[in-house]
C-alpha cells in the first residue's frame, strides 16, 4: 500500500487508482478538514472522542491535531483496520486506541461487507447490503455500551458507518438519550437519515444540520482544482455542550450550518445542499448570475460556442468531461420524456379498457331493449288478434 504525505502526517492508504478517499489524499493531502474544524469547535480538552468507521484514520487525527483528545478508532474493514493502526501508531498524539471491529446493535454477529470498488471508505457491514459482500468479516462485533465497558464512557461519537447508525444507537437509547454525550452522525440523501433524525428529535436533544464542500480551496496540498466542484458532505449534531458557530474558515469554505427542529427541516436543509455543479457556477456574482450558468449547462450550452459562427468548436481541456456531462443530460432528458410516455401509455390503456368496458355495457343494454322491443311486439300482436281467434271459435262451434 503507497505512503502519502499528509496534512495528519504520512498516511499508509488503499492504491489511489481504487480509491475515492486515497486520490483525495494524493491530491490534496486531506480528506474532510471542514467536518474536523467543525467538529473541534465543540470539543473540549481531554475529551475521550470514538471514531467509528474510521477508515485510514482522517477524522480521528485530525480532531487530535485541533484538540488534545483521547480518540477510540473504530474500522470493521479488515484490511483497512491493519492500515489505520500503522497511520494511528505513526502520527495519534497522546492515548489512542484502534479496534478491529463491526460497530452493531446488541446481540449483533459479525458478518462480510461489501463496498463499490471504487469507494472502500463506504463499505457496508449491513444486513441490507449483505448480497455480494467480497470484505472479510471482522474479528468481532461489539455495541455502544461494550465499548464503554473497554475503554471509558465518550463525551462525543462519531457514527459513520453506512446507514448502521439507526441500530446502534437504538440499542445504546437508555445511556444516549440523556444527552450527555454528544452525537455526529453522517446524514445521506436517503430516507434512514430521515429516521436517525426523528430518533434523535425523539430524544430531545438539541439537533444541527451542518454540510461542507468535499474541496478545501486551503487544502494542504494547495491544489485548487475541484474533483467535483460543489459536492458537499453531510452530517448531523446532537446534543452539543454550547450551541455550535461557523467560524471564519468555515464561512469562508461555503459551509452551512443550520439548527432543525423537525425531520422535515432536515429533509429541506437536504434539499438545499448542493451535490453536484460544474466549477464555473463558483465563479458566479450573484443568484441570478448561477440561474444563468445553471440554466445553460441544463441545456448543454458552452461559452467557447456561445453567439459563434457555425464552426468547429475550440477544442477544451475538459471537452471529454463536458462531452460525457452533456450526453449524461441528454440521457436524463430522454429518460424524463420516455417515463413520462410510458405514464401517459399506461393512461390511455386504462381509459381505452374503460370505454371496452362502456362499450360492452352499451351493447348488453342494447341488446336487452331489443329484447324488450320483441316481446312488446309480441304481446302487442296477441291482443290485436284475440277478437279474431275468438269470432273463429264461434264460427267452427
């Protein structure tokens, strides 16, 4: 495994051609700085911190760099947990421990895990994610309140552990839910973050939804160029010691920081955080100069072309990129139109079996007033003939 020089020291890492977290690394010497710098501003001395699913080890030394804490690293990732002992023997001040373990529920067993291969740092001990796991089991499965038992009780838990957190925090409830412990949890765009949220709203405890952009612009590396312009991370506070604040650092990285009192406020504070934009929309001056930017890159529109002869366009740096996110669009455009057929197919083929049905309806009540008709006919020619058919028995008798 390569060794990088980091902004926590050097850091033995996944290969970087296979790693999200490690091309980071590589290309910026950090991976999360704002959500340390978060983290350490409602953090006190001595605090005994657990990082689970601590991965290489990033959030754990970075608090450390920040704060004089004791940090519990928790990985259930074999072969990422041999990584993290070697970057936390190397560069953790003061007492840290690392523990090879799957963070879970009481009673839990442990079990494989599975990841995309491309993004090691999101692997899954999941029973939901169990189909087609390749990660080897971890040695040993413990709770919240083993891990208190082995190494003290936590003034702050770090939870992220790829939508296990619900789980384990429900089996700690009795202990968390007094609120002496501070609580920072991933926050996805998926609906179990919006049942951790109402779980620690059920408690409680005071809760802030805090998001930051995936790029540092002073990172330590001090590459400017953004892998994915606008993504930002997530992530939820419960039960701080003092209301949290954005510092200037903060501020000036874009994060945003907001107090939520209900699952939908988060569910709105989710909806407002940016994932995904192209690097020029950081560059606007104002709402309406993003709506622009926003707008024209929808339609797949470029500057280089904008207002231009019909002719070969320039040829860009990033023309492959712009390339694959114009066809990407496309594709979703054509998705948008063929759903939106489909609806309108499944429509016509229920309003043409209801009018069969209408149909068939017409046709049987036709057919019942023809029957109808026949037998007023009918009856209507027996009383015109009776006086007939009488006079004829008089006659023969």
């Amino acid at each position: 495994m390569p060794e990088l020089p980091t902004r926590y020291g050097p850091l033995q890492v996944p290969d970087p051609d296979h790693d999200m977290i490690a091309r980071f690394l590589q290309r910026y010497g950090e991976w999360a700085w704002a959500e340390a710098l978060f983290i350490a501003s409602v953090t006190g001395e001595g605090d005994r911190v657990l990082d689970a699913g601590a991965f290489v080890g990033t959030f754990g030394l970075g608090l450390a760099l920040l704060r004089p804490v004791r940090v519990c690293f928790v990985e259930a990732n074999p072969a990422m947990a041999t990584l993290l002992a070697a970057n936390v023997a190397a560069n953790a001040p003061g007492d840290c421990a690392v523990v090879e373990a799957m963070l879970a529920a009481p009673g839990d067993v442990p079990r494989p895990g599975c990841a995309d291969p491309g993004n090691l740092g999101a692997a899954s001990f999941s029973t939901a994610e169990a189909a087609a796991c390749d990660i080897a089991a971890p040695t040993q499965a413990l709770s919240l309140a083993e891990l208190r038992a082995a190494h003290g009780d936590f003034d702050l838990i770090k939870l992220d552990v790829e939508f296990m957190e619900l789980a384990i925090l429900q089996g700690d409830a009795a202990h968390l839910s007094q609120g002496r412990v501070t609580l920072w949890v991933e926050c996805n765009e998926d609906p179990r973050s919006l049942e951790l949220a109402a779980l620690l709203l059920s408690w409680g405890l005071d809760l802030f939804y805090f998001a930051f952009p995936a790029h540092n612009p002073g990172n330590f590396n001090g590459n400017a160029e953004a892998v994915f312009p606008l993504a930002f991370e997530a992530g939820l506070l419960a039960a701080p010691r003092s209301p949290p604040v954005l510092g200037a650092e903060l501020q000036a990285m874009g994060c945003m920081l907001k107090r939520v009192r209900s699952v939908e406020e988060v569910r709105r504070a989710l909806w407002l955080t940016p994932r995904w934009g192209m690097e020029e929309w950081r560059q606007a001056a104002s709402g309406y100069e993003l709506a622009a930017l926003a707008g024209r890159s929808l339609r797949g529109e470029i500057f280089d072309q904008f207002l231009q002869p019909a002719a070969p366009a320039p040829v860009r740096a990033d023309a492959a990129g712009w390339q694959l996110a114009s066809l990407e669009r496309e594709l979703a455009r054509v998705s948008a139109r063929a759903l939106s057929h489909l609806a309108l197919c499944g429509a016509l083929r229920e309003r043409a079996a209801a009018l069969e049905a209408d149909l068939a309806a017409a046709r049987a009540h036709a057919a019942a007033a023809e029957q109808a008709l026949v037998v007023m006919r009918a009856s209507r020619s027996w009383r015109m003939t009776a006086p007939i058919r009488k006079l004829s028995k008089t006659v023969l008798f």
